[in-house]
C-alpha cells in the first residue's frame, strides 16, 4: 500500500491540520498531514506552539531558581525531572547526597512514574474510543496525588528535590497509605489486563498497528517505553545507575514487536516494575539525615561541562550544564524524551489510516510542554 | 374515534415521543455512562438531574445559527431535518401495542428501511455542506458503512419475512403469540441460527446509527465530531435528535422481528383498554432494555478500526445471513407444518 501511494503521483490530495486544537494530541501540537483518502502520505509535526524558552530562564535564573521550572516541563512525572536537573547540579558542584534522601527520591519518582503511566493508560484507551478506562485510570492516580501532597506539599508541578537532599521526609502515614496503594494497584492491574487488554477490539487495533523498528528507534534517539517496545533493552536506571538504583531487583519490559501493542504492554509492566521498586525501597529505608548537615547556601558549581541523564517516564531525560563558575549556568541543555519520540511519527506514521496513525501518535505518550520546553 | 382525528392525533403522539424520547435517552445515556464510571452523571438540574435536557434543550436553542465560511447554506440547514424528519416518520408504523399504531401499513417493514436510508443521505449532506475536511472523512465513512451494514440487515430481514410472510409489523407480532418460547429469536424449529440473526441483526442496527463501538462517523478522538464539526446550536441539537430517534427505530424493529413486539412472555392478554397498555408496558420493556445494551456497549468497548468494520460485515455478517437465508428456506420447505 506504502508503495502504490507514492508512486501515483497523479493522485490528488489535501492537507489537514491536526491541531494546534485537537483531541487526539493532547495539547498544543499541531501535525500537518498530506492525505490521500485517509491514508497519510507525509506528516510533519509543527512544535513550538507552548515553547517557554526554559533553557534560557535557566541561564538568567541562579541554580535554586530554576528548580520550580523543572516540574512544568513534563507535568506528569514532574519528579524525574525535578531529579534530573537536581543530579546534574549535585554532579557538577559535588554535592553529597544523604542515602535516606536518596531512598525518598526514588521512592516518590517511582510513584510518581506509575501516575504518569496511568494517566497515559487512560488517555490512550480515550484516543481508541473506549472512555470509561480513563475514569478508573484516575481514581488509581488520585491516591498517588494524595500520596505525593501529603509529602511534596503540590498534586502535579511538584518541587521537592533540593540540592543536596529533599525537602520534607516522609511519615508513617505515608509509608501505611503507600504500602496500601500498592496493594490496591496489584488487585486492578489483572482487572485492566481483563477488561482492557484482553479485549479483541482492543487488540485488532494495535497488534501490528504503527510498527517501529529497532533501526528506526535508534535513528531518531528513541528512548524509555518506545525504544523497549522495539526491543532496544535500555533504561537508565539500569545500564547507567544513578542515585541508589543498582540497590534495588527490578527488570525492564523489553517487547520485540516495535508496534503499538508492544509499547502498551512495556508501559503496563513497569508499573509492576515500579511497584517492586517502591516496595524494597520501604523495606530498606534507612534513617538519618534528609538534607546535608551543613546546610548548603550558595551553589557554585566549578567551570566546566557536565551531564546527567534520569529515566522518566517517557524515556532518558537529560541536563546537560555549562557552567562558567558563577551562581547560574552558562548555558543549560534539556534533552527530553518525547521531543526525539515524537521525531519519528512522520516517517512511522507513512502510508497508515488517519486512526492508525492516531493510535500510534497515543502510544508514542506525548506530552506537549515537554516537547516545546 | 373517527379515523383522520385518529391519525393527527397519533402523529401529535409520536412527535412528543420522538423528542421527548431524545431528550430523555440523554439523560439516561449520561447517567448510564456516570454509573458505569463510577461517577454520578447529571444531579444539579432537578431531582437526579431530571430537567438536565431542558436546560441543554434550552442552551442549544439560545445558540446562533452560525454558517461556516464556504458552507453550502441550503445544505447546511437542511441536513439535520433529513435526519431528523425520516426518523419521525418511521414512527408511524411501528406498534407499541395491538392497537396503538398510526396506520397498520401493508408494507410497514419496507416504509421503515426506505426512510431509513435517507439517514445517511442526511449525514453525507450535512458533512459536504459544512466545508470542513474532518466532516467530509466522516461523512464518506459513514456511506461505506451505511451500505456494508445494510446488506446483512436486509438479508436477515428478508429471512423473516419469508417466516413470517408478511411485511405488516403488526402481522409479524401477531405470529409471535403465546408464550415467550414463541418468540422468534427462540424459534429453533424455524431456523437453527435464530439467535444468531438477532445478533446479526442488533450489530447491524448499532453500526446503522453509528452507536459504538461503530461510531466511526463522530469519532471524537480522531475527527474532533464528524459530521457535527461544524453545526451550532440547534443543527446539532437536531442532527442528535435524530440520531437518538434512529436508535429507537432500530431498536424497536429488533424487537418487533424477534422479540415478539407488544406480546407479552405468558399467554395472558386482557381485553379492551387494558389489553393497550398491557402490550404498551412489554413493548417498551422490552425496547429500553435493548436501548440500555446500547448505551452499555458504548461505555464499554473502545472504538473498532474502519477496515475491521468493513471486514466484519463482508466476510462474516454477509455470508452468515446469507447461510441462514437459505437454511430458513430449507427449513420451511422441508418441514411446512411448522
């Protein structure tokens, strides 16, 4: 079919403008779409329509400053984000880490990862028609949101990392409602995977639906649940431990298919990924300090280059800082996940259906804001 | 009562009927969806937000008719009557009870298909006339489907007027007195694949009035609302009307052909005005029971894929029906006595 399309030249066909106002992307993205029928033959994605120029407030803003920026890059796991940006600056002005904070941090990122994927598990489902998983999708996230204010203070744009440590530790009460949660999470993921995924209407829509190949993954910089859903085995947490990762025994989903299918089931796993995570990381909590003792008042980090990925929930979310000794960054690189997931939706989505392609588009999980920064 | 004050006041009827009934599947659409997500629906407006349609009623009509730029303006308007006005019509024929019919039509089953149809000529001609892309990928989708659907729909419909020999509603209810085994859908010694015709039947009337998971001509995630991108106000509000009543038809013709119409499960008919709302009461039982599966349907299953609807009603619902076609007249010729 791919073929035939371009080949006749003499066909006639109309661009549609997907977005900037549409339900299926999720936000200010505008696609352009050549169509020929309702077969795509070229889609470009138009970007910039929320850009904020994060990147540069980062470089008029000292290094503290720009830390309620973080969570309003990638609103649904905000804490991976929060703790990337906070591990390159500890990376590049030496700061140490109390272990009990980094146990809080992992423990409230992995939480935070199984929302985000949540929220995506619904708002797929929506983008296939299907409505009513979105509502039970969030009756789940809202006990993490629950969870997480009660300890970051904020339900969504959190900003709880701090240099060197985080910024409340956690109470009983936490740890009781997180261990409960889980609990409640492991009774409706089989009831997901019943009703959902097992349904056939469900799965004649994305089995070999939107396929990605591992070469095409690797060409665009495809990373988190994308590149595993075609098989490319890599997660940062994993193949380049940060903070207190290498501690814990938990697997990465890895699916060789690359089609839609594939990426939803990476998705699904890891949040009984996160769990295991989440579970050991209670079990060995250990006590002490949140914060450095002596209570770090002015960064400055040495004049240098310095990098630090974390994996969010979307994929490897990177910091690159450039700094020139003095209390802001020289210049400040994000290098976000879905910005290099969303690259590739023109070449993969060529030759397919209108709702196809659409199916692809929601299980790439694209969050606008990060893209545009 | 003297016959044409019969008939003006049946059409009053059916009027109040088809709009009322509108307004109020909505209401039960939404609080059906609330219960199945587990929220409450509409509650503000009255009790158990009982006058919510009104006041959406209400909203619709204070809205302008807008006309989009570049729309086709006769088109445009006359659209959401073709749908509309067909389904009000088909209205005429059907019997919620023994006597409570407009007009008992020779050929009611025919009258209601060939009104039928003009629903999707209404469909195409509203999404053409509002110049809108989306609108026009709904509105060729929605012919493909109307035609693919309509073959099995119609094959399995001649099937039952070969058992019942007649295209008369209320002949064909009449042929289903007796106790509820006498029903069609349960009528094995007729055709084997009974069952198996309802069903095909029910998907079809679904993919007919594109309810999901068929609903591929307002796929809201895809073409932001098909056909209505464009409409404002009461156009929309029309175009929804109409598409409720549709519901209705289809569902009523599923129950009339094989769930034995006004015919109540037990052999027990009074006579006289209690015998109407007797037939009225199951009727309309056994029509918002179907109503409701459509609405369960809907906030239950995702959307299908176009092609996989395509391929469901050519390569399975076709042959099937086809099949049961001629088993039936196998079955008739072989056993005649039954």
């Amino acid at each position: 079919m791919n073929g035939l399309l371009q080949q006749d030249v003499n066909q006639e066909t109309f661009v549609l403008n997907l977005g900037p106002q549409h339900p299926a992307t999720h936000g200010v993205l505008r696609v352009k779409l050549v169509m020929d029928g309702e077969y795509i033959v070229e889609a470009e994605p138009v970007l910039g329509y929320i850009h904020r120029m994060h990147e540069k407030m980062g470089e008029n803003r000292t290094w503290a400053q720009f830390l309620p920026n973080c969570g309003r890059m990638d609103y649904l796991s905000a804490l991976s984000y929060n703790h990337g940006y906070v591990a390159a600056v500890e990376r590049a002005a030496g700061i140490e880490v109390p272990e009990r904070a980094e146990y809080l941090r992992v423990i409230t990122v992995e939480l935070n990862r199984i929302s985000s994927h949540l929220l995506w598990f619904g708002a797929f489902v929506l983008d296939l028609g299907g409505f009513t998983p979105l509502l039970y999708a969030f009756d789940d996230r809202e006990q993490i949101l629950d969870l997480l204010e009660s300890v970051t203070g904020s339900r969504l744009t959190y900003c709880y990392f701090r240099f060197g440590g985080v910024y409340n530790d956690i109470d009983d009460a936490f740890i009781t409602g997180t261990r409960a949660f889980i609990k409640r999470l492991r009774k409706r993921l089989p009831m997901y995977d019943a009703l959902v995924t097992k349904n056939i209407i469900l799965i004649k829509r994305l089995k070999d639906i939107g396929p990605i190949s591992k070469d095409m993954a690797r060409r665009y910089g495809a990373t988190g649940p994308v590149a595993r859903g075609s098989g490319i085995n890599f997660d940062v947490r994993k193949h380049e431990p940060y903070s207190v990762y290498s501690e814990f025994d938990f697997d990465i989903p890895v699916y060789e298919e690359g089609d839609s299918m594939a990426r939803y089931m990476v998705r699904m796993d890891e949040m009984e990924q996160s769990m295991r995570i989440i579970e050991q990381a209670l079990d060995k909590l250990p006590e002490g300090e949140i914060q450095p003792k002596k209570a770090i008042k002015l960064v400055k980090p040495e004049k240098g280059d310095y990098y630090h990925a974390v994996e969010a929930a979307r994929g490897s979310f990177g910091v690159r800082i450039v700094s020139d000794g003095s209390n802001s960054a020289y210049r400040l690189k994000l290098r976000s996940p879905t910005y290099s997931n969303l690259s590739l939706f023109g070449e993969a989505s060529r030759g397919m259906l209108l709702p196809d392609a659409l199916a692809l588009m929601g299980s790439l999980d694209l969050v606008i804001p990060e893209i545009d920064r | 009562m003297p016959e044409p004050f019969r008939v003006i006041l049946f059409i009053v009827f059916v009027m109040a009927f088809a709009g009322l009934n509108a307004a109020y599947l909505v209401w039960c659409e939404r609080k059906g969806a609330g219960h199945i997500q587990r929220r409450i629906g509409p509650k503000e407006v009255g009790p158990f937000g009982l006058l919510q349609p009104i006041a959406d009623g209400i909203k619709l009509m204070t809205k302008q008719l807008f006309l989009p730029k570049g729309a086709d303006p006769i088109l445009f308007m006359v659209a959401p009557l073709m749908v509309m006005v067909p389904a009000i019509m088909s209205f005429m024929v059907i019997p919620f009870s023994e006597t409570f019919v407009a007009r008992e039509v020779n050929i009611g089953l025919l009258m209601i298909f060939a009104f039928a149809s003009v629903n999707v000529l209404g469909l195409l001609l509203g999404s053409w006339g509002s110049a809108n892309k989306y609108a026009v990928i709904a509105g060729a989708r929605c012919v493909s489907q109307n035609i693919a659907y309509e073959i099995p729909m119609l094959i399995t419909t001649i099937t039952m007027v070969m058992v019942t020999n007649t295209m008369n509603l209320n002949e064909i209810v009449r042929a289903q007195s007796g106790w509820f085994f006498h029903w069609h859908i349960f009528r094995l010694d007729i055709s084997l694949l009974m069952p198996v015709a309802f069903l095909i039947f029910f998907v079809c009337s679904l993919a007919e009035t594109n309810r999901a998971p068929f609903d591929m001509a307002e796929a809201e995630s895809e073409l932001i609302a098909g056909t209505y991108t464009e409409y404002p106000g009461m156009g929309f509000g029309v175009f929804f009307m109409g598409e409720y009543a549709n519901i209705v038809i289809g569902c009523a013709l599923s129950v009339i052909l094989f769930l034995g119409g006004w015919q109540s499960p037990i052999p027990f008919n009074p006579a006289g005005f209690l015998g109407v709302i007797w037939g009225l009461f199951w009727f309309l039982t056994k029509l918002y029971a179907l109503i409701f599966t459509v609405i369960w349907i809907r906030w239950t299953y995702p959307r299908t894929q176009f092609y996989e609807l395509l391929n469901l009603s050519w390569k399975v619902l076709i042959p099937i029906s086809l099949f049961n076609l001629i088993l039936t007249a196998l079955q008739i010729k072989i056993f005649p006595w039954l």
